[in-house]
C-alpha cells in the first residue's frame, strides 16, 4: 500500500512539474516574441504572412492581435463568477450558450462529446459566459461560438487565452499590433441590427461589382445576392472553409487587417467565376455551398488561393470611402430595426453523410428575389437555418 501511494504521489509531481515546465516555456516563447515584434515589426510580419511554424503560431496570433495588452488580470475569473450567480436555463444568453455547444464543430475530436468525453465543450462554454458577462453589449450570439471555439482549437483549449485574443479582435480601442488595422474592431458584427455587417455587405457588393463585374451581373440576373453567403461568411470569419485553409486566412487576417476580410471572398469568387458563370440559380448555390468541403471541392489548395488573395487589391482608401459612401446612403434611408438572428449557424461535419439540400436555398431566395436591400437577408436567412 505504502508503495502505491508513493508512487502514485511521484507521478502527480512529475505531471505538475511537466505542466509548470511548459507553462513556464510559453511565457518565456511568449517574451521573447513579443520582444522580436518591437525591434523586428516587419519581420515578424512576414514570417507570419509566410506561414508560422505551428508550435509558435498562437503566440504569434497573440502578439500581433494586441491580446497581451488588453489582459486584465482576474478580469476573467470575475466575469466568469457573475455568470454563475444565474440560472443557466432561466438566462436566456447563457441557456443559448448551452444550446450552442453541441452544434460547435461536432466533427473535431476536441469537442466531440460522444467521444472524448466534454473537456472541449467545457472550455469552450467557460469562454463563452466568460465573454457574455465581461461585455454586455454585446453579450452572445451565435458564430461568435465558432470563432471562440477555432480559438480554442489552435491554441490547444486554453479557455482564458482565447477569451483575450477575441476581445483583442472585437475591441473598439486597438493600440498595438496590426489588430489597429481593424480601426474599431469587429464587435458589432454580433450587436443588435449587425451595424458592422450591414457596412461590410455595403463594401463588398461594391467591390464586387468593381473587380468581377460579369460575374457580379450574373448574381444580379439570378437573384443570388452577396448577402445570402455573406452573413456566415463574414459573421463567422469564415469558419465555413476547410481548417487548414482558415489557419493561413487568420496568418494574413492578423497581418493585414480589414481589407484581408474583402480581399480572400472577392479572391474566392474569382477562383470559382468560370464555374459559377457557367451555372443557373441552384447551380451557384450549389458551388457556393461546396466550399465547406476540406477535399473534393472546388478549390485549390491552400497556398494557391493565398496566393490569389493576396493579388486582389483593397486598400484602406478603398474601405474608407466605400464606409463614407455607405454612412451618407443609411443616413437618407435609416435601415429597418432587426434583432440578432439565433439558431442561424450550425457547423456541417466534416465526414457526415448529410447532403446540403439546395433546393430549400433556391426556394427562399425565389421567393424573396424582388427585394434587393441588405434586410432581405433576415427573411432569407432564417429559412436557411437547417443548411448552414
């Protein structure tokens, strides 16, 4: 018995010692990272744009993003402390969170219940209530999961860490890194009447015309407008492409800034155009919904479509007057109040069986074709809900 114990006790030392040790090494990495950003900014710059090692890329991510500098220490455990002064099933944010985790990427091992158990979920859930009670203007709605959870999954489930690093994305007040890029953060995707993606729509649709003008004609005569794929593209920061594709996106996301979120969708649309010129209604949406695939779709590879994206030109000047042009068109023709869509997004598996029915897509787009504002999205959308 004696024996037993001893040797149970040397191994729970021996995990603690390893779990300090790489504790220890990550803030160390973390350091010296940090260090080689203030002294090397375009060097670091580039090794991120041409691909991190893997075992150095969130530590990467976080210097970049400006995450290390919104850190507020105990700000999360307090945050989380408030969540649990509620009943979950009577708190409408934090009953929905709940009702999310399942649908979030049921297909990858960390957060596949069945299998490995709730260690994913469970994380993802503590980051989640974490975000909802730390700001409540936002509080939670659904893809902020996806884009929560994709952190969680590159940084190997450090719930806190990916907390900050979304916070560092959704923040008004960026002041260091390349996340100032972002000039007022990305929160507002998620606040009510989606003030944000109502702009970006405004600007891609522009652009879009600008830089693929046949095949933006072609949408219009079809009826398949940019805002039918855009609200799970955007809103999820496009979580709906295969993994290993999103990983480098978020390299240059981080890099770049907000003309990478106009650049990589006009770059997609340019890859598919001969495709999608060649296709009618049900066709396009066919094709457009076939990017989710990680093999047999219609993409290249990775580096291929990084390499295209890249090529697009969108500049800042480019987003700025587009922003002014959108502010002067709302301020003669305020758009209709509407609140955050819920049970929008849902993950597709990777390997499931399920076919995405099309038809349910053309139907819904047909019946609401004469109506070409940013709102028509909502009727849309919400019929959509079974696909996406």
């Amino acid at each position: 018995m004696t024996i037993y114990v001893d040797n149970f006790v040397i191994y729970w030392i021996l995990i603690s010692y390893l779990a300090n040790t790489t504790a220890l090494n990550n803030r160390k990495m973390q350091k010296n990272l940090k260090e080689f950003y203030e002294n090397n900014p375009k060097v670091f710059r580039r090794r991120l744009w041409k691909g991190p090692p893997p075992e150095y890329r969130w530590a990467a991510w976080k210097v970049i993003s400006g995450a290390l500098q919104h850190e507020v220490s105990g700000a999360y455990e307090e945050s989380l402390r408030k969540a649990d002064q509620f009943d979950e099933n009577e708190h409408k944010v934090l009953n929905q969170i709940n009702l999310d985790l399942n649908r979030t990427y049921p297909w990858h091992p960390f957060f596949n219940s069945e299998k490995y158990g709730f260690i994913g979920q469970n994380v993802l859930k503590k980051a989640l209530r974490s975000y909802a009670m730390y700001n409540p203007e936002v509080g939670y709605t659904q893809s902020i999961n996806f884009v929560m959870g994709f952190f969680l999954i590159v940084n190997e489930g450090r719930d806190e860490e990916a907390f900050w690093q979304f916070i560092a994305i959704s923040n008004r007040n960026h002041c260091y890194g390349s996340v100032e890029n972002f000039e007022g953060g990305l929160g507002e995707f998620y606040c009510d009447n989606f003030p944000l993606y109502r702009q970006f729509v405004y600007q891609f649709e522009s652009l879009f015309e600008e830089k693929l003008p046949e095949l933006k004609s072609h949408f219009d005569q079809l009826g398949f407008y940019s805002d039918i794929y855009l609200q799970n593209w955007f809103m999820t920061l496009f979580n709906c492409f295969p993994m290993d594709l999103w990983i480098r996106l978020w390299d240059h996301l981080l890099v770049e800034g907000l003309p990478y979120m106009f650049k990589f969708p006009l770059a997609i649309m340019q890859i598919l155009e001969n495709d999608l010129l060649a296709h009618d209604l049900e066709g396009v949406n066919e094709i457009i919904m076939s990017v989710r695939k990680p093999y047999g779709g219609p993409l290249p590879p990775v580096e291929e479509i990084i390499s295209k994206t890249n090529k697009i030109n969108v500049t800042k000047a480019d987003l700025l007057r587009l922003k002014k042009e959108y502010e002067s068109n709302i301020a003669k023709n305020p758009p209709k109040e509407i609140k955050r869509l819920q049970t929008l997004f849902y993950d597709i598996s990777e390997d499931e069986n399920k076919s995405l029915d099309s038809n349910i897509v053309v139907k819904s787009i047909n019946e609401n074709q004469a109506d070409k504002q940013v709102d028509s999205s909502v009727s849309i959308l919400i019929n959509l809900k079974s696909v996406f």
